[in-house]
C-alpha cells in the first residue's frame, strides 16, 4: 500500500481524470467526477470544523440535521 507524506496531483487543468476513495464500508466511496466536475458521496457525509462550508464562494452556516430520504429514484 502506498503512503503519500505529500500533496498529491492527479492530472492537470484540462486533462483531470476521476478520483475514487473507498471507506471501510464495501458501498461507501467518495467521487471526483472530472467529466461534471462534482464531487459525488456515496455513504454518509460528516463536515467538521468551524461550522462554516463555502459553497460557491458564499459561507453556508452548517446546522445539524437529520435528513431522511426513502423512495427516491
């Protein structure tokens, strides 16, 4: 298994590629998408820290929810 003590570079503006990293769960993974430029979460999504997520270059104040989704195609 490799160790990266330093930044890693995957690609370059224009020639990105995808990036999977897989949690200990065999369905929980996290997706850089390079073709829609999203950042997909598959599995639950915990953000720590200050409280404040930038989305868009706008802070979102960060409020704990529970949010439960069933039936959704």
């Amino acid at each position: 298994m490799p160790l990266f003590e330093n930044d890693i570079t995957v690609g370059s503006t224009g020639t990105g590629h995808d990036v999977k990293f897989f949690g200990d769960g065999n369905s929980n993974y996290m997706l850089w998408d390079e073709s829609s430029n999203l950042l997909d979460v598959y599995g639950d999504i915990r953000i720590g820290g200050t409280g404040v997520l930038k989305v868009g270059g706008v802070n979102a104040k960060l409020l704990e929810i529970d949010v439960n989704v069933q039936g959704v195609a």
